[in-house]
C-alpha cells in the first residue's frame, strides 16, 4: 500500500496533508525517513511513525459533528502556540478535521479517523456543498452579489462561482448566505476581500445535507448513522 494511503487510513490526516507530512520529512518506514510519496509499505510487517509516534490503523472508523469556535485552529499543534480545537474534543481516537475552517471562524467540522471518507468529501470532483452565513461590514449592492456569483477575479484568476443570497441588511451590516462546492484556501474570505468588503463574522452551517443545527459552540457529538448517509445524499 502506498505510504499516503496508509497514512490517511490510519487517521493521521486527510491525503493531502500526509503527502505534505511526508515530503517535509516526518514520516519515517522502520526507522528511515521517507520523502517519495511512491513508497509502499507492507501494513502487516512494517513500522511506520510520524513525528516519532507510531501509527497503525484503526479497529473501526468514527465520525464526530463539532461546532467550532473562533480563536482555534484545526491542527493537532500549532507552532505559534494558538488553542487547537483538541484542547476541546477529548476522545481516545486520533482524529483530524476533514477540510478546515481558519482561526477566526465558526461553525461546523467533522472530525474522523477515516481518510478514505475525508478523500472522498474534500475532493472537488464530488461538488459536496458548503454553506456559509457570513456577516459583512456595509451594504452589498447586486452588481457585487452578481460578482461573487460569477467567480469574483483575484490577481487575474477567476475564483469559482458560487450561490450568493442576501438575507438581510441591519445597521450597516449585511448577512449572507454563501454556499460553494470547492473550498480554496479562504475562499469565502478572499471573495469579499476583492470586492471591498470587510468580514466580520464568517460560520460555516452545512457540509452537504449535514446541518450544524442546534449544537451548541464549542460541543461535539457522533454523527448518526443517519446524518452520515444524508451528507453525499443532498448532492445527488
């Protein structure tokens, strides 16, 4: 099996943040380091560590819904010495979030050890949708809302459309409802940045057909069975 595969199974990250693991050299196949992403490893024979701890995979795979709150990042450290969100969620698995939202954003996550399932929801083939209620500083006309939905054009690059609804506009601040399929790195953000607009709150509230309802900030819960089905569900 190659070493990404493996490393995704057995829950150290999603596919691409293990190939990132392993060109900057923290993953090592019976004590030597390994930078080719080509590498097979043998899961029955070999012994894999990342950053020194050895990793195996998973008796069985869980899936965790959390409504993350501002001022954590998604990583399991962080150089900097921010809050990550396991100072929150307490649980025996390892886990990682499948896709990310930034520090100063809210909303909902899903934790899981299972990278085959983070793969499959993160990969932009699948179009598994997001939604975002985003509040912004100021008014949006409807040339800037047909800007965004068109793909706003940031240092000559086209950024992906995306379905844009103002819910309403309250002492100067707009509230949005933004919902996109890729997930570019700040997307929603950097969306707003290139039409003028200053974000004041960004909360993620769906990921497919799995809503953030009513769990409170800063709690966690398995997902049901249920809610695991209806998140590709919504995209057919």
């Amino acid at each position: 099996m190659r070493i990404n595969k493996f490393l995704a199974l057995c829950g150290v990250g999603s596919r691409r943040k293990v190939e990132e693991y392993i060109l900057s050299g923290e993953v090592c196949v019976n004590g030597k380091i390994v930078t080719q992403l080509a590498t097979d490893v043998n899961i029955k024979k070999d012994k894999v560590t990342h950053n020194g701890v050895a990793v195996s995979l998973p008796n069985k795979y869980v899936y965790y819904k959390f409504n993350k709150p501002k001022g954590y990042i998604c990583s399991a450290n962080d150089e900097k010495g921010r809050k990550t969100i396991f100072d929150i969620v307490k649980t025996n698995e390892r886990l990682f979030s499948v896709g990310r939202l930034d520090y100063n954003s809210e909303g909902l996550l899903i934790l899981t050890n299972d990278g085959d399932f983070s793969n499959k929801l993160t990969h932009p083939s699948n179009h598994v949708n997001k939604e975002y209620i985003v509040t912004v500083e100021g008014q949006i006309t409807e040339g800037e809302l047909a800007v965004m939905r068109a793909g706003v054009v940031e240092n000559g690059v086209r950024m992906p459309k995306a379905k844009v609804e103002l819910l309403g506009v309250k002492n100067k601040i707009s509230r949005l409802s933004v919902v996109i399929d890729e997930g570019q790195n700040r997307q929603i953000r950097r969306m707003f940045e290139a039409i003028g607009k200053n974000v004041v709150l960004l909360k993620r509230v769906r990921i497919g057909g799995l809503k953030l309802g009513g769990l409170e900030r800063g709690k966690y819960r398995p997902l049901t069975e249920k809610e695991l089905f209806s998140i590709f569900e919504a995209n057919k």
